[in-house]
C-alpha cells in the first residue's frame, strides 16, 4: 500500500497524454492507469474501448484529444445519477449508515459543519447506542460544527427511541435538518437492518426521511463496497458518501461504485479536517482526475 499512496492518476495520466502521438502504449498505458486507480477491469475496458472508437471515428493522432475524450466520458458517466443531496423537508431527517471504521462518526460531524456553512440549524441523535465512544466522539464532533447533540438518556438505550427524541426535539425547536447515526454493527446482519427499520418506522410516525446515507472507505474499494452490501439491499440507502479520497489514487472508485450500485455519489471527504467534506459535482470531479 505504501507505494500506493504515492501513485497518483493524474501522474500516470500526464505521461499517457504527454506523449507525441496515439499508439499501441497509449492504450495500455491508459489501461493500467484506470486500473491501477481501482475503476475495476470491466469499467476500464469500456470506457478504453468508447475512446478508442472516438480516436477512430475522428482521425485524431494528438494524445490530448485523448484527455478530453476521457473528461468527458468520466463526467458523462458520473452525471447519469442525480447527486442533489434531497434536504427540503422540515425537519429534513438524514440516517446514516454503514459499518464501523468507515469513519461514519466523523463524516456526520463534518456534514453537519458543511450544513452550518449554509447557515441550516442542524441537531445530531447519537443513536449508535451500542458503543458507548460512539456517543462521546460524536459530541466532540457536533460541538466542534455548531449543531446540537440528542445523546441517550442511559446506556443501552434503544437506539430507535434516541432517534425519535432527536427527532421530537428538532420539531419542537423548529431545527431545519436531523442526522442520526445509527450502529454499524450487531451480533447478526439480520438484527442490525432490523434495528435500522425499526429506527426508520419510528422516525417516519413524526416526520418523513428524506436521505439514507451510506459512508464508505475510498481506501478499502471493492472490499468495502462487498461488506456494506447488506445496508445496500435492506436499508433503503438513498446516497453515498465517500471517505477518505485523499489524491487520485483512489479516484475511479467513485465511478465504479455508483456503476455497481446505482445509487448517486452525494457527499465526498477529501481530509481530516472538519471542513473536508463537499457536495459531490461530476464535472468537477472528473476535472480534477484528469486534469
């Protein structure tokens, strides 16, 4: 992994687009490139293949129409999914999902930052009852961003009934926006989406949800996107939120796991810093990757 974290896809990218002409190198060069920044064989091979009939079908020799081929081709894929973050209810109820050490804890910090940036009121339910730390982290962090914190009222609470006195509270206060952790991990699969539909039936007797955030690990790729496969099929996830994409090195993940999972980017992280999480905009983003 070391070497990894050096190699960038805009590195790799610059030798494949600063060569003289198009030739046999440029296609495995570009190859090993989208491969090696974890787009995954089959995407690679179509999108390789989609320029390559445009190289043809236009006549063109410069490498640089290469680039732009690819820009727009990653924006044009990255586009096919609305990534509007859905927040107009109010309360706007947020869940957010995903199994632990993905860094859900602190992403519902940072979103929460994000969300005050825009000057929305925003109140946090520590509804991961089951780690005590959850709890406490997630206090430093709401307080770090300015929003307010439901914790529960004694250890082990069921995690539904702090959803649904955060939620109260929120109606109550007239707070524009609830996010609501939730645990990433019980005894059994079964019982966890239990416990995620439970909190969602509760919440939904006060107040529509409007988002169902899953976080995943940009670093971890398809191994992550495989363990979280269950939250994809029994939690209704209506976006994704992608941690940890720090550089370019891990860039074609994102395209990947919306193409695998039909579910749109929403929210990407791109540090440690509370201010490193943005919304997600394919043009920008595919700018960035290919430059």
């Amino acid at each position: 992994m070391a070497e990894r974290a050096s190699w960038s896809l805009g590195a790799a990218l610059r030798g494949v687009f600063g060569a003289k002409t198009i030739d046999d190198d440029t296609w495995d060069d570009l190859e090993t490139a989208l491969i090696t920044a974890d787009f995954g064989p089959d995407l690679t091979e179509q999108i390789v293949a989609e320029i390559r009939a445009n190289v043809e079908k236009y006549r063109t020799t410069d490498p640089k129409d290469v680039q732009r081929m690819l820009r727009e081709t990653l924006e044009e894929r990255l586009s096919r999914l609305d990534s509007t973050l859905t927040l107009s209810e109010r309360p706007a109820v947020v869940l957010v999902v995903g199994v632990n050490g993905v860094g859900k804890t602190t992403t519902i910090g940072k979103f929460a930052r994000f969300l005050r940036t825009y000057d929305r009121s925003v109140v946090v339910g520590a509804a991961d009852t089951f780690r005590a730390a959850a709890v406490d982290q997630l206090a430093t962090w709401a307080e770090r961003a300015g929003a307010e914190i439901v914790r529960p009222e004694r250890e082990g609470q069921d995690p539904a009934s702090v959803a649904f006195q955060t939620v109260d509270k929120a109606k109550r206060d007239g707070t524009e926006i609830v996010i609501i952790d939730t645990a990433g991990r019980l005894q059994t699969k079964g019982g966890l989406m239990d416990e995620l539909g439970k909190i969602r039936r509760v919440v939904e007797k006060l107040a529509p949800v409007s988002e169902v955030l899953l976080v995943l690990d940009a670093t971890t790729g398809q191994n992550g996107l495989a363990q979280a496969e269950a939250f994809i099929q029994h939690a209704g996830v209506t976006g994704l939120v992608i941690t940890k994409l720090d550089g370019s090195a891990k860039g074609g993940f994102v395209l990947s796991v919306q193409e695998k999972t039909g579910i749109p980017i929403k929210l990407i992280g791109q540090g440690e810093g509370i201010g490193d999480l943005t919304g997600f905009t394919p043009h920008v983003f595919a700018q960035k990757l290919v430059g």
